[in-house]
C-alpha cells in the first residue's frame, strides 16, 4: 500500500509506511522531538534550581518556609493542567496528526517561559505578580502536556522496529538535557553573580533564553512531514473520530498498567534531579553552588547512560531493564539521602551521580514500552494521558511532599522512603505486563 502523499512544503520529509524506514529520517524526526522537550524541561529545571530566588522574589517576604513551599506548590500547579493539556493535544494529534498538534505545543511552552522572565515581582506588583506567574504555569502545563505523549508517538511511528527503544529514548535525554542545560546555566550564575544581583535581574535571564531555543525547534518541526503511521491512517480512512473514549473503552486495563509502570519514571526524576537540589541546601544545609552541581553531574551522567539502557531494551527487552532500574532505585535510595548529609563534597555529588543510574534505565525503556501498548489510533493520547496523570500524581507533588515530610517527621533522609515507595508500586505493575519489545 503507497502511503507517501506530497508534503505540504518545500524540505518536509517522506517516508513508505511498508518500507524499510530511512533512518536518516528517523534521525531528522527524533532530534526534531528532543528540541521540544528540552524547552519543557528546561524550563521546568529553571524554576526548580531557582525555586529559593523566586520565593524571595514572587511571593510575600517574612516566613521563608512558607514561601518556599509556596513556590513548590507552584510547581505542582503546573501539572495540575498536564492531563487536560495531554487530553487535547491527544484529540489533536489522533484526530489530525502528530506534526500541527507538536508546532502548538513548543508554540506554547516557548511562549509561557520566555513571559516568565519578563513579569513584575512581588515588591512592585504586589499579589498580582504570584497570580501572573501561577497563570504563566498554567498555560506552560497545558502546553507542556502536550509534548512527549506527541513527540515519542510521532519518534516511535518513523523508527525501526528493531530500535524504537534506542530512538524513543532520545526524548528523554531532551527531559533530561532541558534540565542539565538549566542547572549548567543557574550555577555558571550563582559563580559570577552576587545573591543580591540574581534577586535583582539575574532570575530573568535564563527564562529570556528560552526564546531562541523555541525558535530553533519550530523551525525544525515546521519542516518535517507527518508521520508514515497517521498517513497511513489518513489513507484507510481509520483514525479515530474521539480518541479518548475509544482509549477508555478498550484499553482501560493498559492505562492502569502503564500509569503504576511509570509511576518511578515520574517520582524517580524528580526526587533525583529537582528536589535534591532543593534538599541538599534546605535540609542538608550545603551550598546552592555544590548542590547544584551535584544535580548537574547526575544528569549528565544519566544522559550518558539513557540511550545505552534504550538500545539495551530493544535487545534483551522493556521488562528486565524496567525492573532492574526499579531494584535499583529501591536499594540505592536510603545510602544515597544518608551520603546527602556528608560533609564532603565529593560523597553528596557521588551519591546523587550513583542515584540517577537506575533512573536513566527507567528512562531508557518506559516510552517505548508505553509506545507499544496503545494503537495508532489512539497512541498520542494514550500515551499522553498515562504520561500525565503519572506527573501530576508523582512529579508535580514530590517536591513539595519531600518538603513536607521532612518539616513533619524531622527525618531528614525521609524523601528515600517516598522514592522507595515509588519502586515498589513500579515494580509490582511491571510483573503485569507482557514483553513489548519488537512488536510491530
């Protein structure tokens, strides 16, 4: 069947649904995915690494713990809007296609980051500067919501079959990579600006550079063609008129699934990459400077790590590198909030590096095992919906959980107990799955 209909321009590209993928396609098509989730994530790591700055600078002054939670919840509430953003992004993206559906979304987050930098703060807009930065998340959530169900439906639709788990696992080293890039930036800063020059206009800097970095992925995006699954879709007349409720009637048992198999994909990044650097200076009283480097060799170290774990996966299966990363993570979670405490430098960045290794092989194999789970016709939502109802139940709320725990039970290394939990709820959904690798 010839599925290879003309492009809407110059420069797009096409591919045959029943041939061979060119993977100099899948290679333009995979970078073009990254680009997008490094906007979404980096701005998610500014706000993480600059949470103690943006207490101070949007939210009344006097009780700094109650602006610190302040600001987290703030995070949270970001996510909150994450599962309805996937949800339309999904009807989109099933209903029309993955490419219009991934143009509005980077449109969005670009748009709600690069605003971020440019707001009053709270000494010269009062309370009406905390309610424009809230709104500002909110838009950032729906848009982000949007992003990777998108990006690893349309990645996984161009890849091999034989290499989705090493294709889709370069979305996340965009997650990732946005991160590093933000804690890369926010510590060159804390090195040459003083507290008072980053409480004054420093802040604003790294959300301003979010702006080109859209750019570049809009570009990008606006050049490649939709992928060969939805044509060929589009061509038999099969897409699903409402996605959502087909995805509720008939795959109701996989969205359970592949909501507790991500559960530490969700709760496992953000305890090892966001709150320990929040951890690290509230609690274990170091330095924003050596905790934030710490983060920073952790992700960089995962990014090293992620797209080994992706290929592995595609040869011994999802599975085994799913469930060894949740042994992982269970084992090395207390020792590494124990080392936290320590009093050199070297131990708190060793501990957080060795941390982040079981998190990169979740990372390596849970989108190409959510991509296997769900048709085409409702693969985009399916996977957004499961990829947001995890954050908004085990990302978005962990930090300022973490927080919490700590504050109630005066035990500093109570957020491994949480990560801990997370293992085992992951753990005990992998065990229900059947091996996705290689299916076509």
């Amino acid at each position: 069947m010839e599925v290879n209909q003309p492009g809407p321009a110059t420069g797009t590209v096409r591919q045959d649904h029943d041939n061979a993928p060119d993977l100099r396609v899948t290679r333009r098509v995979a970078w073009a995915a990254v680009i997008g989730t490094v906007v979404e994530y980096y701005d998610y790591g500014v706000y993480a690494f600059l949470t103690t700055a943006l207490a101070t600078v949007f939210f009344p002054a006097g009780d700094g713990t109650a602006s610190l939670l302040a600001t987290l919840a703030a995070v949270g509430s970001a996510y909150a809007l994450r599962p309805i953003g996937g949800l339309l992004f999904g009807h989109l993206g099933d209903r029309i296609g993955r490419r219009p559906a991934l143009v509005i979304a980077i449109l969005g987050m670009t748009f709600a980051t690069t605003v971020v930098g440019i707001l009053p703060t709270h000494a010269a807009f009062g309370i009406g500067a905390t309610v424009l930065l809230i709104l500002i998340r909110v838009v950032q959530g729906l848009s982000a919501g949007g992003e990777v169900g998108g990006a690893t439906a349309y990645v996984a639709e161009f890849a091999p079959r034989g290499r989705r788990g090493l294709f889709t696992s370069l979305i996340q080293i965009g997650s990732i990579g946005g991160s590093l890039a933000s804690a890369m930036l926010i510590l060159l800063f804390r090195s040459v600006l003083t507290q008072e020059m980053l409480l004054s206009w420093g802040w604003r800097i790294p959300f301003l550079l979010a702006l080109p970095i859209g750019f570049v992925g809009l570009f990008i995006r606006s050049r490649l063609d939709e992928s060969p699954a939805m044509r060929a879709l589009a061509a038999e007349e099969k897409r699903s008129s409402f996605p959502l409720a087909e995805l509720l009637r008939e795959h109701r048992a996989k969205i359970v699934q592949g909501f507790g198999a991500s559960a530490l994909m969700a709760g496992g990044v953000y305890i090892t990459f966001f709150y320990a650097q929040v951890h690290l200076q509230a609690v274990t009283h170091h330095s924003g400077a050596l905790a934030t480097l710490a983060v920073t060799v952790a992700m960089l170290v995962a990014c090293l790590c992620i797209p080994q774990f992706g290929r592995l996966s595609d040869r011994i299966g999802r599975k085994p590198v799913l469930l060894g990363g949740s042994i992982g993570l269970a084992v090395l979670a207390i020792p590494a909030f124990v080392a936290f405490g320590s009093s050199q430098p070297a131990v708190v960045i060793i501990a957080d590096t060795v941390l982040g290794i079981p998190v990169a092989a979740i990372l390596g194999a849970n989108l190409a095992m959510l991509t296997e789970l769900f048709p085409a016709q409702v693969r985009y939502t399916g996977i957004a919906l499961v990829v947001n109802l995890t954050a908004i139940a085990f990302a978005g709320p962990t930090p300022l959980v973490c927080a919490w725990l700590v504050s109630v039970t005066g035990i500093k290394i109570a957020p491994a107990f949480y990560l801990v939990a997370f293992a085992v709820v992951s753990f005990g959904t992998l065990l229900t799955l059947k091996e996705t690798a290689g299916r076509e």
